[in-house]
C-alpha cells in the first residue's frame, strides 16, 4: 500500500500560518516562509531544495510569541509546487514537547469561519 501524503496522509487539522521560520538541514541555515500548522507538522516554502526523509530543525515564534524549536523529517515535496522560486515541503515534527504541542493545538482549534470554508473548497476540489 503506497504511503499517504499531504492531504491525504494528515492525521490532524491544520490551520495557515503565514510567518517566516528558520531551517536548519545539512549543516546549512536558511531563512524559510511557513504556510500552515498542526500539531503533526508544518507546510513550508523555500528556495532551498530538500529531500523526503532528510531532517531538519525548525525554529519559529508562535502566536503569544511563545517559540519553538523542533526537530522534524521532510515527507514530500508539494506537487506543481514551484512558485516565484520557492518549493513547498511537507514536514512532520519529531519529539515535539508537550507545551508547545498544546500551543498549537490551540491555534488551530481558533481557526476562523474563513479558513474553514477555504479549507472546505480546497477538499472538494481535490476530490
């Protein structure tokens, strides 16, 4: 069975979370745009190429300016992801603590009626 991913493989709801992140993989640090947030993962862009399974570390300010810094794997590249010279990767969190885990769930759980329909329209159409 061929394993799921980005729609298909998340296991919890993910919210947009437009701000700019760290990327730290290879030994190289690199100044990144995150797009969305779960507690399982982010959506990021860079112009940096990455590779599923390669990990990385993502630091990044959360709202309420609380900050994580996490361990986390690439699982995919976004498909017709290309953009202005930026490519989006989906990535997992490896060992995420507790507290931040909670911070983030709150985020999503406060996600507005806006979001949730975009959210809706982009399952239909893929669909």
């Amino acid at each position: 069975m061929a394993k799921k991913v980005g729609i298909e493989g998340r296991r919890t709801p993910r919210r947009s979370f437009n701000r700019p992140l760290g990327v730290l993989w290879h030994g190289q640090y690199g100044v990144c745009r995150a797009v969305q947030l779960s507690e399982g993962g982010m959506l990021i862009a860079t112009p940096h190429k990455m590779e599923p399974n390669d990990h990385v570390v993502i630091t990044a300010i959360l709202h309420g300016g609380e900050s994580l810094v996490v361990t986390a794997e690439v699982l995919y590249e976004a498909p017709n992801s290309s953009v202005q010279g930026m490519r989006s990767y989906g990535i997992r969190f490896l060992d995420l603590p507790l507290n931040q885990r909670r911070m983030i769930r709150n985020y999503v759980s406060a996600k507005t009626l806006e979001e949730a329909e975009l959210e809706v329209d982009e399952m239909t159409k893929a669909n």
